[in-house]
C-alpha cells in the first residue's frame, strides 16, 4: 500500500517535529498550546515504534497501540488550538472521548486478528479513518470560525487543510462502505490522495502553528509599540500611523476632520499633592471618560505626561467645537476620588481643523491644535480655542463660543 511505503518518511518527520517541539515546550512552559504540540508528535511517534515491532508483540498490544496513535496526536492537536483560541469552555474533551470510544472496538477486534488477519484490519483501519475524520473536522471548524484578526490568515490556511484532510477520511470510509474494501484495492485515486495528505499534513501542521505564533507575537509586538501601557490608548508612534491615515483619506476624499488636543491643568501640582500614583489614577480616569464620549470611528491618543489628542474624522467645524466643549464641562464636573478624598480638575483644548487645502500635512496639523492648546492656556486655562489661521502667517483664534449658534452634534 501507498501509504504503507510513506511510513517510514512519517517516522522521521515525526521524530523530528517530536524534539523540536519538546525543545520549545521546556523553553516556553507558560504556553500550553506547545505541550499540546509536544505530546501530539510524540503520541505518533509512539505509534510509529509499535508499527515497526508489530511482529515482535502480541497483535492485541501492538495494534490498538499503533492505530490508536494518529487519533490521540489529532487529539492533542485539538486541545493545542483550543488553548491557542483561549476556547477551553469550547468542547475540550470531546476528542479525547471520540479516541476512548474508538479504542473499545479496536482492541476488541485485536484479539482476533491471528484468526482472520485482513478483514479485521480492514475494519480497524476504517475506524481510525472515521476517528481521524471527525477529529480533523472538529480542529477545522474551530479554525475557520473563531474570530481573531491577529492570527486569521494562518488559521484560515490551517483550517483549509484539515478540511480536505477530513474530506479524504470521509472518503475513505465511504470506500470502505460501498465496496467491504480499502482504498488501495477498490479506489487507488482515494489511496494515492491520501498518502499525499498524509506526508504534507507532517510539514503543513507544524509549521502553520509556528505561523500562528508567530502572528500573534508580532500583532503583541506592534500593539505595545503603538499602545500607552497606562492607559491602554494609542501613543505617539500610533497617533502618527492613524494621523498619516487620515490625512490620505482627507486627500483622497476631501472629508473635513479635526484634531483636538487636550492638556490637563496644573497636573505637576497634582502629582505634587497626591503623588505620582494619583496622577496614574487620574490620567487612567480621564482616558476612561474621553472614550466614554467620542465615537468608536474616533482615535484617542496619550502622547505626553498629561496630554490626550482626539482625532476626529468626517467631522466639520462646529462639530469639533461641540465636542471640545462637552469634554472640558465632562472633566470639570467629573469627581475623581484619591486615596478616598474628591478631587476636581480642569483642562484645556486646542483645536485644529482641516478645512478646505489643496496640500495639509499631518505634523502642521498638530502643530496648530499646540498652538491653540497654549492659547487656551494663556487665556486661564480651562477654555477651547480653535485655530482658524493658514499654515503660514498670522493665527486667528475662535473661542468656542463664537460658533455656538452654529453647533452641531457629532456626525454617528
């Protein structure tokens, strides 16, 4: 048989993934989905050793011991993405019931092999090609319907493969079925199918979950590139990334859109009063109420010690007035509470708006939103200011409250 000759190439790609995943999982001891990996290689491994000393042990041991082995790797497989999906509470001991039941008729069926040697192989092969087919069907399901962004090519392509994996089992059995015969004799196209299956899916398994891990390091790794750790708001690198974004988009679109910049009033002296952890509980707050109030669609940044940025598409003029104003009166009626004693703060915004230019740049931009915030400042804090002027040239500056005939709320 086809797939009896590809054995021992399995052997050895088992042997190897074995160490090399054992290697990881005593490395990484925190991350379960290894072990699972670990024990999986190492379960067909095992079964590979049975095969080869079949003639040298009794049929019932070396038989259930051999065939039982892909099952329980799939198995393992299994419980590996579960863990890998934090999906435990998602039917985590359904394989390993499936592999117990499937070992009943296995063994039973061992005991008579001397007796009628290749019917009842027939029938054992059958029932681990439909274990391995349900096993294969659960994983790809998994796969193709969990919802991560961080790792959804790679499951999408791992997931492809266990399907036709599954569908290959499938066929196997159906084979079997319709004929009383395997593959190899009665459907050589479904035998030739599956040993290409089976080579591959040695390579194909293992490296796609490398893959996996890999995407979601990186995703881990770019999200705390681009995120505050304090507040959980996007930093400097990430406002930047979002801000480039949108002006292309204002470019491309001429969609009007502001940027707000907001600086809480005498922070120094409240860190000065209520030490550096108040004024982490604070900043930790205020972000807490900024997102409260804006739009999902709207970006919310940390970019100082006591700076916030909010950068506001698709939104006009009088509509970045509104929102500036609703967040002062939001941070000055707000009761923030300190080691159990109330505290009030204020603060001031600048904002800068994108208006109708032919060229705008996104530092320029920020720029002015500054050039407002201090104006606010110097004007006693705890105020909007607007900047209206050109890139070059002398500012003009609105208050807020000129334009409040004009307001209007934000777009949804």
């Amino acid at each position: 048989m086809l797939t009896a000759a590809i054995g021992f190439i399995q052997n050895i790609q088992l042997a190897c993934f074995a160490v090399v995943f054992i290697l990881i999982a005593l490395h990484d001891r925190e991350n379960r989905c290894f072990r699972w990996l670990a024990a999986a290689y190492c379960a067909g491994l095992v079964g590979g050793a049975f095969d080869l000393a079949r003639h040298l042990l009794p049929y019932w041991i070396a038989v259930p011991a051999s065939v039982i082995a892909a099952p329980v790797g799939y198995a393992c497989i299994h419980a590996g993405v579960v863990h890998f999906l934090s999906r435990e509470r998602r039917l985590p001991w359904f394989s390993a019931v499936l592999v117990a039941g499937a070992l009943c008729p296995i063994f039973f069926w061992s005991l008579s092999l001397p007796r009628a040697f290749g019917p009842t192989m027939d029938r054992i092969t059958t029932v681990q090609d439909l274990e391995l087919a349900i096993q294969t069907a659960l994983t790809s399901i998994l796969l193709l319907t969990a919802f991560d962004l961080e790792t959804r090519w790679p499951r999408r392509v791992l997931g492809v493969f266990l399907s036709v994996y599954s569908s290959v089992e499938f066929a196997r059995v159906a084979v079997y079925l319709a004929t009383g015969q395997l593959p190899d004799r009665a459907a050589p196209w479904v035998e030739t199918a599956s040993g290409i299956v089976y080579v591959v899916s040695c390579s194909v398994l293992p490296l796609n979950f490398i893959w996996m891990q890999n995407a979601r390091l990186h995703a881990h790794m770019t999200r705390q590139m681009t995120t505050d750790a304090l507040t959980r708001l996007l930093n400097r690198r990430g406002l930047n990334q979002a801000g480039e974004l949108e002006v292309a988009r204002y470019l491309r679109e001429r969609r009007d859109f502001a940027v707000a910049l907001m600086d809480i009033d005498h922070f120094k002296l409240l860190n000065d009063t209520h030490g550096h952890s108040g004024g982490d509980q604070v900043l930790g707050e205020t972000a807490w109420l900024i997102r409260s109030l804006v739009r999902k669609s709207d970006t919310v940044a940390r970019i100082g010690g006591e700076e916030f940025v909010i950068l506001l598409p698709g939104t006009p003029p009088a509509g970045a007035a509104n929102l500036a104003e609703n967040l002062r009166r939001a941070v000055e009626q707000h009761d923030f509470w300190i080691e159990g004693k109330k505290v009030n703060i204020t603060a001031s915004f600048g904002v800068a708006l994108s208006g109708d230019r032919a060229h705008l740049d996104w530092e320029a931009l920020l720029k002015e939103a500054d050039r407002a915030l201090y104006q606010a400042k110097h004007d006693g804090r705890n105020r909007c200011r607007i900047f209206e002027g050109p890139l070059s040239g002398e500012a003009q500056w609105s208050s807020g409250d000129e334009v409040q005939e004009n307001r209007a709320t934000l777009p949804s």
